[in-house]
C-alpha cells in the first residue's frame, strides 16, 4: 500500500499546461491527459472565477479520475449530461472551457483571466499559463 500511495503522492504534482499549434494539452497527475483543439471550445461562453461561482462547471460523480481534499483530476460528471476533464488544485482562481461537443475542460490557473484573454487572441502575451502548485 505504502508504494501507491508515495506514487499517489508525487503524481499529484506532476501536472502540466501547454497551449501550442492551436492546440491545448494538458496532463494531471502523470494518469490524465487531454490534447484538443482549442477551436473545440466555446470562449464566448468561456468563464473565469472562483470554481463555486461557475455553476456550469461544477464536479459530480467521478467518471475516471481522482478526487482528494484540494485536488480533482480526471474526468467527472458535469451538470445535466455533460463531461468535464478537471484539474482543480486551487478552488479560488480557475478557467471554464465550455465544449462544443465533448469533454469541456475546468483547470487552476495562477492568472486566469490574462490566460483567457490569450486564447481568445485579445491579449498579447502568449497562452502559456502556470497552474497552481
């Protein structure tokens, strides 16, 4: 037991953000990982704020992932019907990517709404974002 949870443990920091070629990649906890265009999301309806502000982004049942006190990971069950690949690891500062079609995404992020403003092309730094510790 004491094996899975050392490896557990240092999984859980081993999380990852690139936005490169028009494509988002994001790996949680060495397990999870989710590559998509970025044009499969919606950003006008895209939200920044404290995770209990945004309702549409709201975790359920966990579909494939891990959830422990102050981290989320994987894929969890979304209001109504949807899908939504988490990387929480600080509830106050995330960004809600609403889909398409598909998973949307709900990720911690130092600087959410210059993050934002990079993807929508409105900001001139580039999409490179730092997650939270």
């Amino acid at each position: 037991m004491l094996p899975f949870t050392a490896s557990l443990a240092y999984g859980v920091r081993d999380n990852s953000l690139r936005v490169e070629d028009g494509r988002i990649l994001l790996r949680a906890a060495r397990f999870y990982q989710h590559d998509r265009p970025l044009a499969d999301f919606d950003l006008a309806r895209a939200r920044v704020g404290g995770y209990d502000e945004i309702m549409e982004a709201q975790l359920g049942l966990r579909r494939n992932g891990i959830g422990l006190p102050g981290y989320a990971a994987g894929r969890f069950m979304g209001p109504g019907k949807s899908t939504i690949f988490a990387l929480l690891t600080d509830r106050s500062s995330v960004v809600f990517l609403p889909a398409k079609s598909g998973p949307s995404l709900l990720i911690s992020v130092e600087q959410p709404q210059a993050f934002l403003a990079a993807l929508r092309g409105t900001h001139p730094a580039s999409a490179a974002a730092v997650l939270h510790p």
